[in-house]
C-alpha cells in the first residue's frame, strides 16, 4: 500500500504546503483539530520513530527546527503551540510514516 505521506512528498497527492526544502516538508492537516495544525515530516519514508537508526539524528534535528521557525513565523512562539508524535497504531500513529503535528489555538 502507498504512504500518503510519500505521495504528497511527490507531488502526486494534493496537499496545502506551508514549508518545503530538500529534506522536510510541512502541510495543513486535512481534519485539524486547532486553528493551526500543520503535519512536519522528512521527505524520507521512515515508518515509526521505532525505525530511526543513528544517521537520521542531523534530519531528525532539522524537522525541530523547521517547527521552531514556523512557530516564529505564525507568531505562535508566545502565547505557545503543541507538538505531537504518535508512535505504532497503540499510540495513535494512522500513517506510516514518522510525522510532527505543530498545533496552536484551542
């Protein structure tokens, strides 16, 4: 079956981009659950935070950064916004593929 994620990554799948680079891409959530929900996830398919092997730290890295400075962006930085990872299906995950929620607002 193929990852949405992965699909939207290549341009195939439609999706409201808010930041893209060589490694990272972020988009609105489709069903958001706060006036700002944005999905940050690495242009590379790695299924869970379970799958991430030493030489992912630098991207892993990066994707904090990313929030960090759409966070600075929206202005959000005070009065404060939310990060989620959902890992496996027991802990919420519904894509395979390890992604960030940045949620601000109710």
């Amino acid at each position: 079956m193929a990852c949405i994620f992965c699909e939207i990554v290549a341009k195939r799948a439609p999706a409201t981009l808010v930041y893209e680079d060589d490694e990272i891409l972020a988009f609105r959530d489709i069903q958001p659950q706060a006036p700002i929900h944005v999905l940050v996830v690495p242009k590379l398919h790695i299924a869970t935070v379970n799958d991430l092997e030493e030489a992912h730290i630098p991207l892993m890295g990066k994707l904090f950064m990313v929030v960090k400075n759409l966070a600075a962006q929206w202005h959000i930085v005070e009065p404060g916004y939310r990060l989620r990872v959902h890992v496996g299906r027991g802990g919420g995950q519904v894509v395979d593929h390890i992604h960030m929620h940045l949620l601000s607002g109710r």
